[in-house]
C-alpha cells in the first residue's frame, strides 16, 4: 500500500474563478503552467521582487515547490478550481450564498436573463435565443457547488511565511473582475494506493 499526500492552498472568493485562477497564481507565486497564461503577472512578480528572497537567481522560489497537475486535457498546471464552502450555484453562472438560495428568487433571476436573451436575438436575429421548454426549465432550479476557490497545489504543506507571503500577494491582485478574497485554507488531499496480485504462475529454473 502507497499513500501520498498533496496539499492544497486555496483562495476563497465571492465570483467564479475560471477567468483568473492562472493569472492570480502567477501574481502571488510567478509559476505558470504549459498554457502560458499568467506570463504577464509572472514577468511583473519576478521584476517587482528580484532583489527579496521571492526570487532566486531569476526564477521564483516556488519553481520546486509547486505541483504541476494535469488539467485532464495533456496541460499542466500549477492551479485549479476548487469548491468554495458556503456557496452554490444555479448552473447558469449565477452564484448564491447557501443560506440565500430560494427557489422563487433563483428561477425569477434566471428567467429576466433568458428574457433579456431572447429580446437582444429578437433584435438581431429576428428570433429567440431560448425555445419555449428551455424557459420552462428555468422553473425547476437546481443547485450545484460553486467554484468561487483558486487551488494551487503545494508538494509539501505551505511554512506559516509562504502562506503569509500568498496571502499577501493575493490582496493585491487586480484584474478579471478583481475579485473581492473571502478567505483562505491549507487543504491536505490523501490518495492511498493498493497493489493486489490476481494471478502468479511460477516457472520451473
């Protein structure tokens, strides 16, 4: 049996955060992934902090310390989403806080955006964006977990001044909505592996 820890420093937030989980990263840690988002904030954390011990001979001090992890398409990354405690989603892009969530409201707000929908393709198109049982489905909300949270996965739990330093860094990140930082965790995720032998056949010497 093989168990492996990996652990996780997350950033809670109060908006989605596929449209800057890269771009943050690279803002509070100067690691970016095959994908090459976040070069610019990169670029800007290894100027701004090259005479600190943030960079080490011109590369960011959390070059090895940093998992770059398969975002299930063959691209490596330093960051994903995570789920943010407390909130949910509609699964139309709306967010909502547990104890805000109400059918009535969160099938009233979908619905004026389907309208408006409609009335700009009525403009364009000359027809509705949204059929008829596309809005009737607007009547039975549903609720999933929201993805407010940037992950960025450590090799070994964060020390209290990288933590401080990410922190630091993530308060004064700016852009994609400048997102309002609700809070942070240090995560730990155990994967435990089992090796089982289902067949042995023996040859003579």
């Amino acid at each position: 049996m093989h168990t492996e820890r990996e652990f996780i420093l997350a950033i809670d937030t109060n908006i989605y955060a596929g449209s800057f989980e890269r771009p943050m990263t690279a803002h509070c840690t100067g690691i970016i992934g095959d994908c090459g988002v976040g070069k610019e904030e990169r670029l800007h954390f290894l100027k701004d902090l090259a005479d600190t011990p943030w960079v080490i001979d011109g590369e960011s001090y959390f070059d090895d310390l940093l998992i770059q992890k398969d975002d299930g398409q063959g691209c490596y990354r330093p960051t994903s989403l995570c789920i943010t405690p407390g909130w949910c989603s509609d699964g139309w892009g709306n967010h909502y806080r547990e104890e805000e969530w109400d059918d009535k409201k969160v099938t009233q707000i979908r619905l004026d955006q389907m309208k408006q929908k409609n009335a700009e393709w009525q403009k364009i198109q000359g027809r509705d964006y949204y059929p008829k049982a596309a809005m009737k489905s607007a009547h039975k909300p549903r609720k999933f977990p929201a993805y407010q949270s940037v992950a960025i996965h450590f090799k070994n739990e964060p020390t209290h001044e990288e933590f401080e330093f990410i922190v630091e860094r993530a308060l004064s990140f700016k852009g994609c909505g400048d997102p309002k930082i609700l809070g942070f965790r240090i995560l730990c995720e155990t994967r435990t592996t089992t090796t089982e032998t289902l067949l042995r056949k023996l040859t003579e010497l």
